[in-house]
C-alpha cells in the first residue's frame, strides 16, 4: 500500500466515526465537474460522458485517499436515463444542490474538478451545473478547492486532512 494512503488510514482512524470523542471531524466533500457534453450536431456525446465519469470516480479515489468522506453524484447514484425517470438535466441539478446546500459553512468541502469553468469549443460552453454548484457552494461558506491537477488536488485535500486532526 503506498505510504500516502497508509498516511490518510491513519489520519481518517483519529477523527472518523462514533467511538472518537470527535464523530463529526471527518470532511464532506462533494465533487463537482462537466458532465454533458454535446457533439456539433447537437447529440450528447456518450464517450466524452463516460470519460467525465471516470474523472469523477478518480477524484473520489483521491478525496478518500486522503481521509475525507465524498459524494460523487455521477458515480453514486444511478443515471436518471438508467433508472427510467423522465428528470430535465436542470431539474437534477437541483438535487444536486439540494446536497451541496448541506455541506458544513468552513468545514466542508467543494471539489471543482479542472475544467468545470472553461468552454471546450463553441457547442460545449462552462458547465452550467458546476457553475450552480459552486455559487451554492459558495452560498453555503464550503471550503472550495479548483485545483489545477489531480496531484494538486490531492496535496490540497491532505492538507485539509492534517488540519482537521491538528497536525498541519
């Protein structure tokens, strides 16, 4: 096991459940990103999605990797198109937010992973849910992290993670 994640066991050991005189120091952190992406002709574009969906599933690797509890909502849940519901895109991320409206002021965290806010080519503008996400987030006093990496991100959350026992 690689000595950063034997680190955030031991880290996550001090400060995370009911048995410690501390139940409620273990981080949330959300993981916010791109998730539609169109082709030009308008058509969603499945392979790009699942792609965003990995990413999305290697930051909550990373988030709890360095101790934190995550919410991953591409990976947490089933597809609304999988579960036969008939939800406009706008109206999930409502759901999303509701959650992200539940995240400790100054304590919790809000991960935007990199490219939420930038345009990928005309037809693929900033995400518009991420973008709600994070002025919820903001909204909320969450901590919010943008890293510009992966490894960024990762020395951003454990960080976080010394600091939540005291030892940073």
């Amino acid at each position: 096991m690689p000595d950063h994640v034997q680190q955030a066991l031991a880290l996550a050991a001090r400060f995370a459940g009911p048995h410690t005189a501390q139940p409620n120091a273990c981080r949330v952190a959300y993981i916010s990103g791109r998730y539609r992406i169109y082709n030009e002709d308008g058509t969603l574009n499945d392979e790009a999605m699942q792609k965003e969906v990995e990413s999305e599933a290697r930051w909550a690797r990373i988030v709890g990797e360095c101790g934190h509890a995550w919410i991953a909502p591409l990976n947490n849940s089933v597809p609304v198109e999988q579960a036969g519901l008939d939800i406009p895109g706008d109206r999930y991320v409502d759901f999303d937010l509701a959650i992200v409206r539940r995240l400790r002021s100054g304590w919790d965290i809000l991960v935007m992973r990199p490219g939420w806010d930038r345009p990928l080519n005309e037809y693929n503008p900033p995400s518009s849910g991420a973008t709600k996400e994070h002025w919820a987030g903001e909204q909320q006093g969450a901590l919010i992290l943008t890293p510009n990496s992966e490894a960024e991100g990762r020395r951003m959350l454990m960080r976080l993670a010394l600091a939540a026992v005291g030892t940073d």
